[in-house]
C-alpha cells in the first residue's frame, strides 16, 4: 500500500540546471583550507549543486577524530559566499539543528544511526519543523523499510514536506564486495511506495572504495533515481575519515562525464516493442503462478501420503540431491546460482509448511 506522505516536489525548491543532482563534499570538516580548497575545485562542476560536509561525526568508539564541531559551520558559510553551492550537513540532536540554522545551512541531513531511534527523529523533527530547511533521510544501517519509512513519515507528520532519501546501503552479515549491501530491492518498493519522494545514491558508503563508484552510480541513475550525495576531498590519501571511499573533484568530474543518462520513455516504436515485450512477461508470469500453485498442490498430496505412512516431512538426503540438480541445470540456462538457490529455497519453505499444515489437519471421517 502506498505510504499517504506529502512531498514537495524537488525540482520546485532546488531549481537544477543539470540532472542528475549532485551533492558532494569531503567526509569531515578538517580545516578551513581543506575545505575550502574542495568547495573551490566542486564548484567549478556544473552538476555539483549541493557541498556536504560532516561537522559533527558520531563514531563507533570515542577516541577517534569525531569532526571539530560548530565552528566548521563558519567555513560552510564562507564555501556558500565565495562558491555560490548550496551546503549541508549532518544534525543528530536539536542543539546541532539550531546551530546550522543559525548559520544557514541550506539542508540537514539526518544519518544511518539516528534513524534507528524514533526519539531521535522526533526530537530532530520537532527542532526543524517551523524552519523553510530541507531533510535528507539515510537508511538504516540494517535492511529495514520499515524503520526508514517510519523516519521520513514521521518527519512529515511534523510538517516538514521538503525530504529526500539517501540510500547509502545496509549492514549484511555476508560476504560482498561492498561496505554496505546496496539491496537495490529496498529503494526500489520505497520508490514504489512513495513515488514522489526523491531518493539519492550514496555510492560512497555502499562501496567503501573509489573501484566500484561509477557502476554503482550508473546502475542507481538506471534505477531512475534522482542523484547522489558522493564523497570528495581535496586530498583523500590524508583524509582523516574514510580515505579510501573519497576522490577528488577532478575524479568526480571524470565519472560524471562517463555516465549515460537514459530516458525514462522513449519514441513510439520503442514504445510499442517494450508493450510487446511486457506482455510476454506477463503472460509467463502468469504461467509461472500456475505451475507454482501445481507443485503445491502436489505437495499436500505428498504431505497427506506421509501422514498416512507416519513418514517425517522432511527428507535430507532427496532435497540435498534435488537442490544440486536444480542448480545446476539453472546454471546451465544461463542463471545465476545465487538467485536458483534463493528461489528454490523460498519453494521448499512453503512446500514444508504446507506438509506441515496437511499433518496438523484433523483427519476427516
């Protein structure tokens, strides 16, 4: 069901001569030089709209470099005064809300760990609502839709319709060669269910290195997202936060001019094949169903067989064979493993459950 939030529209509060919108900046606030010399090199990129920096950085362990506080909020006025960019940072509590505001701070942005907590989010909210200020909204830290649309309904409830979403990735307990799992599959159902809301990548935090930056930014916009809050330092190799992620403006210059922008609709005759095509898709979806609802229905008859035979529901050794099988004459047709296991794990879950309901069913008379 689609959420019932009210968005102003983005291009209606930040007029963008270029798209995608790019909002970029280094980590952390080191010095007014560092700085500086970043928003001097970002400005000098057409599509950089946006300077973020971190002022105030919440860290997992105290001891370690955790932003240097109020008075980088000074240098982000002078970056506005002398580059003309927009600027942003990232506000965990009402007093960091009411210091940016005072030093006009264009857009607040709220971080993984402090949408976690609904206390936070509504102390923040409550701190921001009477302010004209935009809100960015990053995911949680674990995949949970749920917690990030909590966060930005409840921003709404308080007033505030100027929000965007940053996808900056998950926590994942597997191995990938990401930071954080970008779970394309998250952004794509908020999209879904709040089709006005804007929602930017943050590539940076999903791949934890410079490698992976474009293809991830490129597959994001393809993903008809509306732009990208990326990570950039005038020098990243002595940067005192995340070196690794960081590039320079004149890298981010680089991957912008290589990346396609595609159309959201095409010309008529594209129109016509991609109706074509989409109707075959859903003509074998159709088929698929059916054959899904089929094999189930075989299964309570097996289900029903085995209570009869006082046989356990499940078989090790047949699905251990069945599972090999499967996957490899998936492999065979061109489909990845990964997505033959997943499928046919979510199959055999239902097929226990319904053999499960079959030997708890009164027998009848």
């Amino acid at each position: 069901m689609a959420s019932q939030l009210k968005i102003t529209p983005l291009e209606k509060w930040l007029p963008v001569s270029a798209q995608p919108l790019v909002i970029a900046g280094p980590c952390s606030a080191e010095n007014e030089r560092q700085v500086m010399e970043t928003a001097v090199g970002l400005a000098e990129i057409p599509q950089v709209r946006v300077f973020r920096s971190g002022i105030w950085k919440p860290r997992t362990r105290p001891g370690s470099f955790e932003g240097v506080g109020a008075k980088g909020l000074k240098w982000l006025q002078k970056v506005k005064a002398e580059t003309g960019l927009l600027t942003t940072v990232e506000v965990a509590n009402p007093r960091h809300v009411e210091e940016a505001i005072d030093h006009g701070i264009d857009i607040l942005w709220i971080g993984a760990r402090s949408v976690v907590n609904p206390f936070s989010v509504q102390e923040i909210g409550e701190a921001i609502a009477g302010h004209d200020i935009p809100v960015m909204v990053k995911n949680p830290l674990n995949p949970d839709l749920k917690t990030w649309l909590g966060a930005i309904e409840r921003l709404n409830s308080l007033g505030l319709e100027k929000i965007i979403a940053v996808h900056r990735g998950f926590s994942f307990f597997n191995h990938t060669p990401y930071r954080n799992a970008p779970m394309w599959e998250i952004p794509i159902e908020l999209k879904s269910l709040c089709p006005d809301l804007p929602i930017l990548v943050d590539p940076s935090h999903i791949c934890g290195n410079r490698e992976r930056l474009l293809p991830t930014i490129q597959k994001a916009l393809d993903l008809e997202m509306n732009g990208m809050m990326i990570e950039t330092h005038i020098n990243p190799a002595a940067a005192l936060t995340d070196k690794n992620q960081q590039i320079t403006p004149e890298q981010l210059a680089k991957i912008l001019s290589e990346i396609i922008l595609r159309r959201e609709t095409g010309n008529l005759e594209f129109s016509n094949k991609l109706e074509e095509l989409r109707s075959e898709i859903d003509k074998l979806d159709e088929e698929l169903i059916e054959i899904l609802a089929r094999r189930m229905n075989v299964v309570e008859e097996i289900g029903h067989f085995k209570k009869v035979n006082k046989i356990t529901i499940l078989q090790l050794k047949r699905w251990n064979k069945l599972l090999r099988d499967r996957v490899e004459a998936g492999i065979k047709l061109g489909l990845s493993r990964e997505f033959i296991m997943s499928l046919l794990q979510s199959v055999h879950e239902e097929g226990i459950q319904r053999q499960i309901e079959v030997m708890n069913r009164p027998d009848s008379d």
